[in-house]
C-alpha cells in the first residue's frame, strides 16, 4: 500500500535511493517513507511503521536499511544520551535537536549560526573534528504544562517509582 504522494514533495523515496546509489526495493522505501511521516524515529519504531506496509520486511532488513542509508548519507544518526539511536532525513544541513526528558519527544532547532563552526572546540586536542552535535534537554511545552515546576529535575522518590508508567497517547 503507497500512500499517495505528498504534495510538493522534492523527490519520492525511489528517487532518493537512486540517487543515493543504492538498489531500490519495497522495504528501503517504505523505511524512506516511515522517516519522513515520523522523523527522529528508532530503528524498532521504524520497523513497526515498514511491517504496518510491508508486512514481510524483517527487523534485520531495516537495520541493514538505515545502515546502509547512513553510510549513503541519505540518512542523519543522532544518538541522545540514553537513547537509541534515532534516524532522519534532514542531513543537508547542521542542524540541532531539542529532547523532552519527560516524554521523549524530540524537535529539530536550526544551528545558531547555520554552519558547523559554531561548534569548532577552543582546543581541538589534536583531534580532526569531522562532527559536533548540540542536544539541547528540557522539557517539552506539553510535559512543561503538566508537570509541577519543582519537577524540574529528574529526583525520584521510592513511591514514585513504584506507579505505573502512563503511555497517555491519544
Ligand atoms: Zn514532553
Ligand atoms: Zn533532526
């Protein structure tokens, strides 16, 4: 099942595959197509999305497929501390992300400067940088708008960590 083309859309997922040099199948576009209706997504999240069209697609086959996406540079991996890795298709630029501790949502922001030497270190000690990344971590408007202000900081208490988890997912 295609979903119908989204309008405007620079290129369809066929076309990024070629053009990244790779073979095109009917898994590594709907990976294409789960990226782009869900960015910043898991490689499990993204195979959850691929099986819901391609049903025969196997876990291994995605991870092969931003594997291999990753290294065509269609794909950009970030990797938030203690998260997995996430994937998107917003590579062209230097871009940064703002991550919700609360609820995991994740946000693109723009570079401050819009290029990579707003991140060159004061001392490179010796390293060649090739790559900086800028998490920025707070709390999303959603999760600031619940959450009381003295919950700013991840303090549990035994009680707190004995209730359920709530997914609250509409
Ligand atoms: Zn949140
Ligand atoms: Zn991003």
């Amino acid at each position: 099942m295609v979903s119908p083309a989204v309008h405007g859309s620079p290129a369809d997922a066929a076309t990024l595959i070629r053009n990244a040099g790779l073979r095109v199948t009917e898994s590594r576009r709907a990976v294409v197509d789960a990226l782009r209706s869900h960015p910043h997504s898991s490689a499990d999240a993204v195979f959850r999305l691929v099986v819901a069209s391609v049903p025969q697609t196997s876990l291994q086959s995605v991870y092969n497929a931003l594997g291999d996406f990753a290294d065509a540079g269609l794909v950009r991996r970030i990797e938030p501390a203690g998260r997995p890795g996430l994937f998107e298709l917003r590579v062209d630029d230097n871009h940064h992300h703002l991550v919700c501790t609360g609820c995991g949502a994740v946000e693109d922001v723009d570079c401050s400067v819009g290029h990579a030497p707003c991140l060159t270190p004061s001392d490179a000690h010796g390293f060649a940088v090739h790559t900086a990344e800028v998490t920025y971590w707070g709390l999303c408007a959603a999760c600031a708008a619940t959450a009381p202000a003295s919950v700013t900081r991840s303090h549990t208490t035994p009680e707190q960590s004995t209730e359920a988890h709530e997914e609250g997912r509409p």
